[in-house]
C-alpha cells in the first residue's frame, strides 16, 4: 500500500465529485451500508445499478433513493436501475454478469459490498461454504466476468469493502482447493460465520491487492481499492449474539458513537475508495478514529497476512479453480501476434 501521509483530514460528503456520466455497480444495495453508497453516488449524478438478491427490496431501494434525489432537488431524473444476483449461487453471478454486460458496454466502478457474518444456511448453493461463498467467492467470480466492461473505461475502480476483523482471519488455500467446507466441518454444522467471517474478509483484501498488481503488471489504468467501514449500526447486526446486538440499537447509540456510528458515517470510508481522485490502486481506507472502529476516512492498516503476496497468489490461484472464473488480463499495449491475426 502507498503510505503517502493520513489522507485529507476529514474527507466527507462535500467531497464527492460530480459523478454524472459514470456507470456504477453496487452489490447488497437495497440496506446498509450498500444503500447508504448507492444514494450517495446518485445523489451526485452516477448511473447506479443495484445488484441484489431480493428484487422487491432493490426496487424498493430505488424509490426511496429517487425520491431522496427529487426531494433534494439534485438530478431528478437519477437513473437508478435493478438487478437481481444471489452471490451464494454461481449461476445467478453468471446470469447477473451476463445481463450487466448486455446493458452496460463500459463501466466506472463495482463496489464489491454484499456480505453476510453469521448466515443460517451453511453452505451456498454450490456447496461451499456459505460465509466464504457470498463474502468471497461470490465476489472474486462477479469481479471476473465484469472485468472486460470496467478495463474498457479508463480509471475505472473495483471496490472492495473488507473489515477490521481481517486481522483475526485465517486462510487456508489448501482447504479451499478442497471445494467445501474450506475450514474444517464446523462450517457444515451450522455454525460458519465465527470463523469464517473473519477469513473471508481478510480473503477480500488479499484478492485487492492481487487484483491490483494484476491489473498494474499489464498497465491497466482499471485500479483495485479496498475499504473498511469501522463499525457500523447496519443489518449485520441481527447476525451477532443477543448481547452483541444490544449495544447496536439506535437507543444505545448516543453512549456508543465512540464505537459504533452509522450505516450512513460507514459508508464514507468505501466511498472515498471509489470516488477520491487521489486515491491510489491498493491502498485501503477505513475511519480514523479508536480502533478503526469510528471516524473520517483516512488510510487503514492491513494485517501481515493481508499482504503475504505469496498467499495471495495461492488463493488467486484456487479461487479460479473452484468458480471456474479465469480473469483474462492482457497487456493493454502489447500488438495483436501474427497467430492473432491468423
Ligand atoms: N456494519 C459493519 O459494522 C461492518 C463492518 C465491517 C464490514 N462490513 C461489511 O460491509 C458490507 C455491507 O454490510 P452491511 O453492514 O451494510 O450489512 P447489511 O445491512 O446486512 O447489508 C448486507 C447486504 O448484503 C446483501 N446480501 C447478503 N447475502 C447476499 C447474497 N447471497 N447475494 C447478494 N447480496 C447479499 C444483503 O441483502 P439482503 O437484504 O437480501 O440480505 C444486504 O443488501 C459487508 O460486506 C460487510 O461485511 C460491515
């Protein structure tokens, strides 16, 4: 990562550019996190597509972002758009790329957001595991197949949100490569999510910055940037324990702030990863406040194992054999060869 200095002080909403023009994807749109963004983004003009699971919520999404817009008075005619994608089944990453693609022959930015902590189910649908499939595998396929549409626009960005529990995440390439469950059984027997959340983050981080010099090796002007956005008061909370949730409610939010701040504060850190011109392919960005937890967004620290280049090209590596997702980078400069042209 480029350690330049903190990154502007107190970059907040006043800093997003204008964004008319731009071709913005956003997974898990219609709550949290991935709502707050997407508001935001056509807030300032982009043409966002929210990718998302439960079409009836994504819809539901746009009408309040649209009217958030009229209301506002900014860009009435936001171009807001739905699609439906289950990252916990390969075929819907597949179906929604294809249908993206036919819509959009270039794109500004994917903003790699759905996840989930501690799902019910255990496994996605083709049977891995369900923490790592959605937060992970899930992603690394959709980031795949949209590759070609985001190379094609230049300084195109694919986000990455992560999260300060990367740093007690583990990853094991070698389980991965066993299809499922990639971390041992207790992922078959319901409880996947305690340590599989962890490890599928700090598997999203690694994935950002092999992206990165992937895309840099074959100078792309496509960069990869990752974020975390602190602790935020979102849906993923009905995933915690009972006493962890408690102190997640609005109600205990005056005491908490320090700690927990909103969807809306958290989604800042993501947003200036997608949207700050200075920003740079493989930094990552988080609030600056205690832990990480809270605050403006400024540059994050990433785990040891984060940056063990070695592990990321393991995981690379495995990811492509069991979604079958090959990410097809040519050197963008390099003339077409004689066999080409045959
Ligand atoms: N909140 C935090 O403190 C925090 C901290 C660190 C990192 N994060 C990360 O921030 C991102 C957004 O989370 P959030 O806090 O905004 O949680 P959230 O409110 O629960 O939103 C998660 C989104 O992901 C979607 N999703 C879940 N499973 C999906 C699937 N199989 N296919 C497609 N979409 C799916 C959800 O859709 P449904 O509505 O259909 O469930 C929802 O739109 C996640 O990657 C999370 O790990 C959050």
């Amino acid at each position: 990562m480029h350690r330049r200095d903190r990154g502007t002080p107190g970059w907040g909403l006043a800093d997003l550019p204008d964004l008319r023009g731009r071709r913005v994807v956003v997974t898990g749109a219609d709550a949290g996190i991935g709502f707050q963004m997407s508001r935001m983004l056509a807030g300032r003009g982009a043409t966002v597509v929210l990718a998302c699971r439960d079409l009836p919520l994504a819809r539901q999404a746009a009408g309040r972002i649209r009217a958030d817009i009229a209301a506002a008075g900014r860009h009435p005619v936001a171009d807001i758009r739905v699609q439906h994608l289950d990252l916990a089944a390969l075929a819907s990453v597949h179906a929604a790329a294809e249908q993206i693609r036919a819509e959009h022959p270039a794109l500004d930015l994917l903003i790699n957001n759905a996840g989930v902590m501690r799902p019910t189910e255990s496994t996605t649908e083709d049977g891995f595991d369900r923490t790592l499939g959605v937060n992970y595998l899930g992603r690394f396929a959709l980031t795949g197949l949209l590759l070609d549409r985001l190379l094609v626009s230049p300084g195109s960005r694919v986000i990455v949100l992560s999260s300060l529990a990367h740093h007690v995440g583990r990853i094991d390439p070698v389980g991965l490569a066993a299809g499922c469950p990639p971390f041992g059984p207790a992922s078959v027997s319901g409880s996947t999510g305690r340590r599989q959340y962890p490890a599928s983050k700090l598997a999203m981080l690694m994935f950002a910055f092999e992206l990165q010099r992937r895309l840099a090796a074959v100078g792309a002007s496509t960069i990869a940037v990752a974020a975390h956005p602190g602790v935020a008061r979102t849906g993923l909370a009905r995933e915690l324990p009972a006493v962890m949730r408690a102190f997640m409610t609005d109600q205990m939010s005056p005491v908490m702030s320090w700690l927990i701040h909103s969807a809306q504060a958290g989604a800042l850190a993501p947003l200036r990863a997608a949207v700050d011109p200075t920003a740079r392919g493989g930094e990552y960005y988080g609030p600056d406040g205690l832990f990480g937890a809270t605050g403006a967004p400024a540059f994050a620290r990433a785990g040891r194992a984060a940056r063990d280049r070695a592990g990321q090209r393991l995981l690379w590596a495995e990811s492509e054999r069991v979604t079958g997702v090959r990410y097809l980078l040519r050197p963008a400069t390099v003339p077409p060869s004689t066999a080409d042209l045959m």
